[in-house]
C-alpha cells in the first residue's frame, strides 16, 4: 500500500511539472508576431511619511498591514517645546496688538492737540492783526502749532508700525503652528502600511521616516523587450499581465513607459538568446480604478509574465482574454 501511495505521489508531481511547463511553452511558442511577452514581478509604488523635524516618537496609531486613508493621522511627535514656542508667540501677538491700541490712543490726542494749537493760533493771529497781541506772541503759537502738527506725523507713522508688528508676530504663530501640524505625521495618499520602522519613545533625526506605506492604487510590472519588439511599441499601448500565484486570470494594463535607451539585460530574463542582446525597460501599469475593487488581494513582489501588443492591428488571442476574480 505504501509503495503504491507514493507511485501515485510521483505520477501527480510528475503531471503537475510537465503541465507547468507546458504552459510555459505554449505561452511563448504560440503567440502571435503582433505580441510580445517577458517576464516581471508586480510592483507597488513605496511611500516614506518621515518627520520634518529631529524629536521623540509620542504615539504611532497603525500598525502593519492597515488599510489608511489619505490624510489619515499615523504617527504624532512630541511637541511639548513647539508647544511652549507657540504660546510665547501667541503672547507677542497680543502684546503687537496692545501696541496698536495705544498708538491709536495716542493719535486721537495728537489729532486733539493739533486742533486746539491750530485754533488758538487762529485767535493769536487776528489779535496781532487788530493791534492786541504782539508778533512774539504770535510767532510762539506758530511754534506751538507746527510741534503739534510734527507730533501728529508721528502718531500716524505709530500706526503702520504697530500693524506690521502685528503681522510679524502673527507669521512667528504660523510658523511655529505648521512645525506642529508638520509633527502629525498623515498619509499622503492612500494605502497599506508595509513597515513601522520607529516606535513609541524613539528619539529620531529629521528626515527619518516612521513608516512606509504601499501605494495600491500605482502598481505595475517592469519588463524588458528586445529594441525588434520596442521599435513598434507605443506609449498607451495594451498590455495583460498573468501572475504565476493566479494563472487563471488575465489582468489587463497599459504601457505607461519604454526607455528611451538599451540597457543591458538584467538575469531575471529568463532566455539566454535575449540576454545576448541589450533590452528596453517597459512599465504595465494597471488601471487605479481597477486595483480599486482588488485592493484587499493586491500584493506587490509576486512574478509573473507581460504581454504586450506590439502590433496596434493584432487583436488579443482567446486564451489572453481578460480574466478577474469575481
């Protein structure tokens, strides 16, 4: 019974290897000269959300493999000392604007002033006309009224000063503020928490990332054509993508870039006759409103193959028929 078990065993492992093979061949033998295929893993596009500022780590509030949204808080640094900061500029506005005040205070008595000198020197001046008041009186007055006209002057200019005070201790509150909105560490788009790479009371330089997020709305494949295929390739053109994980189903995308020159071969082209010869970078990007309906079964780094239509006039054969997951 037990050697009958595992002849079995081997007769299906057997079967299993010689159907992927299979597979294998005919996926490159019958394709038609309109199509061109390669292979590739899926890709994510990696996001950084790093602090702006050296400081403690106060509180992480995801953890891996949580679906955020975009502007969705992830992380807090301590901002006690921003904080402090904040108040005292907070108090130099008030202060700036208590300035304000009293030069306003102080214009309304010059202004007062200017009119008690200016009519007072409007009665010295008729009595010295008529003979009653002597011309040094007059000419006292006159010094009275052009000291409270220059005193007026400066009260005006008081005004503009204290204003740009004002504005100067209001940009130090903005400041201060967007260092503190800048320690709440948000997603920029939305995606999946890949790594927390800080925690919860780690001091960190500026420029330390905390977390790193994969963007599942920009995924694609790399794949690399020799320049007989690139030279027909347009930019838009269709592609379908087949992962070696889910070899039933068809993905469909697009060619979103061709490098604009050679490079050698990477080794993870799998023929040697393509090796022996320089290869073109090309990108499938599959549609963001499509990875929207797959985001929970969306993974980057899995292998599979590209194809891509070379020939804009060839139509897709039925086995590269787009095939999802229901």
């Amino acid at each position: 019974m037990k050697k009958s078990t595992m002849a079995v065993a081997v007769l299906l492992i057997a079967a299993g290897i010689a159907g992927a093979a299979w597979w294998q061949i005919s996926q490159g033998s019958n394709l038609p000269a309109g199509i061109s295929r390669s292979n590739g893993r899926i890709e994510a596009e990696r996001i950084s959300v790093a602090t702006k500022l050296a400081g403690r780590v106060a509180e992480v509030l995801v953890a891996e493999g949580d679906w955020v949204e975009k502007g969705q808080l992830i992380a807090k640094m301590d901002t006690a000392d921003l904080e402090a900061e904040l108040r005292q500029a907070q108090a130099s506005v008030l202060q700036a604007q208590q300035q304000k005040l009293q030069a306003e205070a102080l214009l309304r008595q010059r202004q007062s002033e200017l009119t008690t000198a200016r009519a007072e020197f409007n009665r010295v001046e008729k009595l010295a006309d008529s003979g009653f008041n002597s011309q040094a009186k007059l000419d006292a007055q006159r010094t009275v009224l052009e000291s409270a006209e220059a005193a007026l002057a400066a009260a005006e200019a008081g005004i503009p000063l204290a204003e740009a005070t004002i504005a100067a201790a209001e940009a130090g509150v903005a400041g201060v503020q967007s260092l503190i909105d800048d320690s709440h560490l948000k997603a920029p788009r939305a995606g999946r928490v890949q790594y927390l790479l800080e925690h919860v009371g780690e001091v960190v330089a500026a420029g330390s990332s905390v977390v790193t997020l994969t963007d599942l709305s920009d995924m694609y494949m790399t794949i690399f054509l020799p320049s007989r295929d690139v030279g027909r390739l347009a930019i838009g053109a269709e592609a379908r993508i087949i992962l070696d994980a889910i070899p039933d189903y068809v993905i469909p995308a697009k060619v979103t870039f061709v490098a604009s020159t050679a490079q050698f071969t990477p080794k993870s082209v799998e023929t040697s006759d393509e090796r022996d010869q320089l290869m073109f970078r090309v990108k499938l990007t599959i549609a963001p409103e499509l990875l929207a309906d797959y985001q929970d079964r969306a993974r980057g780094g899995v292998p599979g193959v590209g194809y891509v239509l070379v020939d804009e006039n060839m139509a897709w054969p039925p086995e590269l028929a787009v095939r999802l997951p229901q």
